[in-house]
C-alpha cells in the first residue's frame, strides 16, 4: 500500500512542471447552417461576440446545406 501512496505522490509532484498553455492554440467553430434555420441567427450572434473576443485565437466557418446558398 505505502508503494500506491508513494507512487501516487511522485507522479503528482510532476503535473505542476507540464506547462497547459505551451503552444499557441486556435478554436475552429464550424457552424452548419440554412437560411430556414430558426436558431441560426443566435448562434451567429454568439460567434460574432466571440470573434470579437478572440480576434487572433477564434476562426468560424459556416456551412449551408440544402438552402440556396449550399452548391
């Protein structure tokens, strides 16, 4: 038991030397959308504050589908 406990402290006593923001890291927000969808403009509107928040961190991409902006 005192082997767990030993164990157990060690590799705890290494968690504070891993460093959580080590590279730079970037959101992609992939936003699946229609022009019929009741909800979409909130969740647009959310984005747009988030794109404002995090200019150089927050990236959105929308995807139409069956609407007339879909290919």
């Amino acid at each position: 038991m005192k082997l767990v406990q030993l164990t157990t402290l060690a590799l705890s006593a290494l968690l504070p030397c891993v460093a959580v923001d080590a590279a730079p890291r970037k959101v992609i927000c992939e936003n699946f959308t229609a022009t019929w969808c009741g909800y979409c403009p909130d969740v647009a509107n959310g984005i747009i504050m988030l794109l404002d928040e995090f200019p150089d961190n927050f990236y959105s991409m929308q995807v139409h589908g069956s609407d007339s902006y879909s290919t």
